[in-house]
C-alpha cells in the first residue's frame, strides 16, 4: 500500500510530502524524505516492553505495574521534575502538564536548552516573521545566521527558501541569493551565494554594526567588527535594503553564544528597522519537529512557553531557577519524569550526575543513554507513524500527523493519561 503526503516527524521543517510504501503492518520504503527522516520513519531498534530496575538491573514487565510504579515515584515526591517533550504530540502535551498541575512538579521542555534565549528575546520585543509558505513564494534573499541547515534541516532549502519557484518568485534559484553567516565554514556555505565568517562571540556587535550602518552612521562603525570588514557589513546592508522580500533564519550559533538573547533581540530589532526600507522577516530554526508545539500548548495552558513550577499551587515562570538544568544542578528535584527526549546524552555533568541519583522514569520509543540510568521505562508508540497527533512547524503552523501503521505500544497521550488517573487514585482523589 502507498500513502502519499505523509508528515515527517524528525525536524521542525515538517515536511509533508513524503511517500510511504507499507507492506504487512510494516514501512518498506520511504520516499521524498531526508536520509534522517527516512531512518526516523523505517524504524530501528526499538524498546520492546515496560521495564522497572530491581536490584540494580532493568527486568520486563507489564504497563499496568510500570504505570503503578510511575505513580508510586510521583506521589512520593515532594519537588518531581517532568523534561522533555519535543519529539510527541500535542496532545500528549496537554496530558504532561494536567499531571505536572496535579503533582505541584517543574515541567520543562527542551527549549531551555536551545531556542529558550529566543523565546526570551521574543517576549522582549516580538517577532516579526511570517509563515514558511510566504518564504516559498516571496523571498528573494535568504540570509541564515549560526544555522547549518544544510545538514540540521537538510530539505529545507529544497522546500522553502532558495530552490523552489514560488507564485512570486518564478526563477527558482536564480531569482535568489543565500548568505551565510556564521563562525565557520558549514555545509550550508557550500550552496550559499556569499560567507561572512565572524568571529566566535562576536555576533552582537556586528548585529549592532549592521544597524548603525543601516540608520546611517556608518561613519561610527570601526573598519573591522567581529572579524568583518566595514566595506562587507555596508554591502551586506544595501543587499537587504534592496531585497523585495528578505528573511533571516538564525540557529543555536546565535542563541548560544556570548550575548545569548541579547544577539536575538539585537537581531529582531535589525529586522524591525529593515521594514523602513523593504518587507524583512526573521524566524528561529526550531530542531526536534515539536519542540514549538509544545511552547504554544504549555503558554495556552499555563501562560508561560516553558520551566514551570507548579509547586506554589499556580504557575511560576522564572528561566534559570526553573529550568531542568538548574533544578538538576541545585539538586532541588527529588524524582525525574523525561518524556521523548534524552538528557543524560546532552546535559552538563553535574545535572547528570543528579539524575542519576534520584528515581528516574523514562517514556521514550527508542534505548538511549537516559534509559541507562531510568528505574522505570515505558516503550511509546512513534508519532507521526503508529499514532496521530498535532504538531507545530517552525513557523508555529500546526499540522496534523497521520497514523501509517498500527502500533504495538500505547501512545504518549494514553500512557500519561494512565499515570495521572493512577497518580489521583493513590491521593484518593
């Protein structure tokens, strides 16, 4: 059987036109998709049923007792934290902080280890930005800025900005120039019509040098800045004045280094200002394929995009007191909830280190290094694949997921729907 425009649930992009061929409950063949996409998608090893360590090692069992386990761990917790969530839907979500509002618990998602600088900047100053549709028919100039799309997106030039021909843009790549800014030369400079190497750190004041130079005082800016020339920054400028319709997509090269949200909202205001002379956008490259899904659902519903405390019996929302790494690293949680995500592969060691001295459960399709250190693991069904869902693009465009195969696991939602009914039965709600 052949299903054709299927989502792909890897990255941000959210590519949906993507061709499966099904044969016996099983995906055969992927096409249309990136190489991670289609190995995303194909499936590999999987974690096959519910584990719960007992003396010291994992041993199988069923979902009822690692429900029941699950909810022990919670309910015995004064201060549990909840991670994750980028790589499930947006329903699951939902479930995720009903349970974190019940226990009084930190629930935190990935953004705080990667765009949460620009969420920051974002309440600072707002965004002016668009839809990756309107990039499609209407950009011209492509500028992307500490972002190795290349390989972190890989169809996303071929998709939304330089290739295609857009309604307005019938020349496809011709009609289009691509600059890359960035601290090294990437994989995306490769295909890029121009590279401006700045020196590592130095992002913030070459956005500033950008915008003295566009307000006209270039005469202020020095004859080198960050590592550019003044004579490349002017021609960088009179390239987005006479752009028709321009675009920045910036990544973790600016979010995580020095300045942090500080270089967003530097480059949000040169975006701002660029709007005197021309139509000018800027959007964030968001990795893991809902990781704004969940920003969007966690404001809905608590009125902040993420690290919540809940313990006050409301919502407290103050990044860098509760985020997950800051929580781990003062050693305030007393238990551990991570859902579609692994933090012992990619959290500083000290916040590891905690982890993996305070009960720890994992809900996650795949083995990976977190699993290692969990005292329960529940296997989840694959969104986007096994199950259907809501997730949102990068562009915070929401698109459902479609269900190609049936599953042999419980979806995220329905776990977590099973752990909070257990966790208000053992309160005696």
């Amino acid at each position: 059987m052949t299903i054709t425009d299927v989502l792909c649930p890897f990255c941000g992009a959210l590519c949906d036109d993507v061709v499966v061929e099904v044969e016996n409950n099983k995906i055969v063949e992927v096409k249309e998709a990136c190489e991670m996409g289609v190995s995303k998608m194909m499936g590999h090893e999987r974690i096959t049923t519910p584990m719960i360590r007992e003396s010291g090692e994992l041993k199988e069992t069923t979902y009822e007792d690692a429900v029941d386990k699950t909810a022990e761990i919670l309910v015995n917790s004064i201060r549990p934290l909840i991670y994750g969530w980028s790589s499930t839907t947006c329903e699951a979500h939902k479930k995720g902080i009903e349970l974190a509002e019940e226990m009084g618990a930190v629930i935190d998602n990935t953004a705080s280890v990667c765009h949460g600088p620009s969420i920051l900047a974002i309440q600072n100053v707002g965004l002016p930005s668009c839809t990756l549709g309107q990039i499609k028919n209407r950009a011209d100039l492509i500028i992307y800025w500490g972002s190795n799309q290349a390989e972190a997106h890989p169809r996303h030039m071929s998709r939304y900005t330089s290739f295609p021909r857009g309604f307005f843009s019938e020349e496809g790549r011709k009609g289009k120039k691509v600059v890359v800014v960035d601290v090294r030369k990437t994989t995306t400079v490769e295909v890029a019509d121009e590279f401006i190497q700045v020196a590592p750190g130095e992002d913030y004041p070459v956005l500033s040098a950008l915008r003295a130079i566009l307000a006209g005082e270039e005469d202020i800016v020095p004859s080198c800045v960050g590592g550019v020339s003044k004579e490349r920054l002017i021609e960088l400028v009179e390239k987005m004045k006479d752009a028709r319709f321009g675009v920045i997509f910036f990544g973790l090269g600016l979010t995580h280094t020095r300045g942090r949200h500080n270089n967003v909202v530097n480059a949000i205001s040169l975006v701002r200002e660029l709007n005197a002379h021309t139509k000018f956008v800027i959007m964030p490259m968001r990795g893991h394929y809902n990781v704004t899904g969940f920003n969007q659902v966690c404001t809905w519903e608590t009125g902040f995009p993420f690290a919540v405390d809940f313990s006050r019996g409301q919502p407290w929302y103050n990044p860098g007191e509760t985020s997950a790494v800051d929580i781990l690293n003062r050693k305030e949680c007393d238990s551990a909830l991570i859902v579609a995500s692994d933090p012992a592969a990619h959290f500083p060691r000290k916040s590891v280190e905690h982890l993996a001295k305070i009960p720890l459960i994992q809900i996650d399709p795949y083995p990976n290094p977190t699993m290692e250190l969990a005292d329960v693991v529940i296997p989840s069904a694959i969104a986007g694949v096994e199950v259907e869902g809501t997730a949102y693009r990068m562009d915070k465009v929401p698109i459902r997921l479609r269900k190609v195969i049936e599953p042999n696991h419980l979806s995220d939602e329905e776990i977590l729907g099973r752990i909070l009914d257990k966790v208000r039965e053992r309160r005696g709600e």
